[in-house]
C-alpha cells in the first residue's frame, strides 16, 4: 500500500494593529513573531525524517500564507541542497484562499463591526450555518478537490500545504465527522501549526489525522 500525507500549515502571525478582520484583502503581511512562527514551523518540518522529504509545497494566494511558505521552503530547500536535490519551488491555488466572510475590513465588537448593529445581528445567527459568508461545506470541499487531486499527483509522497484556519478545520471537521459545520471558537489550529492528513493512495481512505504545534509559545 502507498500512501500520500498533506501537511496542512496554517500561516503565522499577521501585522495588524487596528485589528481588522482581513479576510482576502491584500497589503497584510506576516508579523515579526508570524515570521518567527514560520520559522520555526519550517525547521521542525526540516528535522522531521517524514516531513523533511516533502515533494512539493503549496499555499493560497495572500501575502501570510506565501510568506509562511517562503520561509518554510528555506529551509526545506536548505536541506535538498545539502543532499544535492533540486530546489523546491512555490505553487499556488485559489482553492486554498481564505473563506469569503462580510465583514472583512471591519474590526469585530467595534465600530462597523459592532454585533449589536442591525445589519450585523442579520448576518451572525448561528455560529454552525455562517450566514456571514462562505459556507463551511463550501470551503471544506474545495480544500477536498484540492487535496484528492494532490493525492492522485503525488502518490507514496509528502507535501506541505499552506492555508488559513477555517479551511484547515472545517475540512478536518468534515473527515473527522461526516459535517464540516461547526463553532468557530472550537477550533483547534493554532498559528503556524501542522495539521498532516494521510491518505491511502488506492481508495483516498484516511489513514490518519495529527497535529503538531511548532511555534507554541513564540509570541
């Protein structure tokens, strides 16, 4: 039996000061822990004998995932030098962006995104089913199209695959499951962790699901 594990990351820290929900907006990028997160979410990735064979990195197409990946990809290729491999390089798809949601560039609880605005209350009316914007099933099954597909290309290898958090989970949920709804505020992804999916290559079965969190404490 072959099988295919997806390392499924999810990016650093964001720069934010005004504390905006940034959605898909663009012009956010990784803080300087985010960029220490990343880091060190590279290296463990690096030292581990499964991870550190990866064959291909992919990310979503905003600034904090591609950043998070470059620095992964540092060390990755780091390694694959010393080994005389050829460098990895990075891959994007649409499939992986962030969720749609209404109230990007807005900050939550204040001003615009105050929750007792009329407007507000309308769309937040149940934390499963989000009214606010994409829905979970929507976003678990494009990361499932993406992620089958991945298999299929990449049989009996690892690759390492960059996201944001509610793609990560409601996918997981789902697999977990059988439903990708659920609370958001039950989620466990913390920033730059790793959630590894392994498939068995023959029936796309999951095998197993783990979760690691190297950049626990970097604040």
């Amino acid at each position: 039996m072959t099988a295919t594990t997806i390392n499924f990351v999810r990016h650093g820290k964001v720069y934010n000061p005004d504390h905006l929900l940034y959605e898909r907006l663009p012009g956010f990028h990784l803080s300087e822990s985010g960029r220490r997160m990343a880091q060190a979410t590279g290296r463990y990735l690096a030292a581990n004998p499964q991870t550190n064979t990866t064959a291909a990195v992919y990310s979503s197409p905003l600034d904090r995932t591609r950043e998070t990946a470059d620095a992964i990809l540092l060390e990755l290729n780091r390694l694959r030098a010393e080994r005389g491999q050829q460098q990895l390089e990075l891959l994007t798809d649409p499939r992986l962006i962030e969720a749609r949601n209404e109230f990007r560039g807005k900050r939550i609880g204040h001003g615009d995104g105050a929750l007792w605005r009329p407007e507000n209350l309308r769309l937040v009316r149940n934390l499963w089913r989000p009214s606010w914007g994409e829905s979970y099933r929507s976003i678990a099954n494009r990361v499932q199209n993406f992620a089958l597909e991945k298999v299929d290309e990449h049989p009996g290898e690892q690759i390492v695959v960059v996201t944001h958090e509610s793609p990560i989970w409601s996918y997981r949920h789902m697999l977990e499951t059988g439903r990708p709804e659920h609370n958001m505020l039950l989620r466990k992804t913390a920033l730059a962790s790793v959630t590894s999916i392994t498939y068995d290559n023959a029936t796309h079965d999951v095998l197993s699901i783990t979760y690691a969190d190297p950049a626990k404490g970097i604040e």
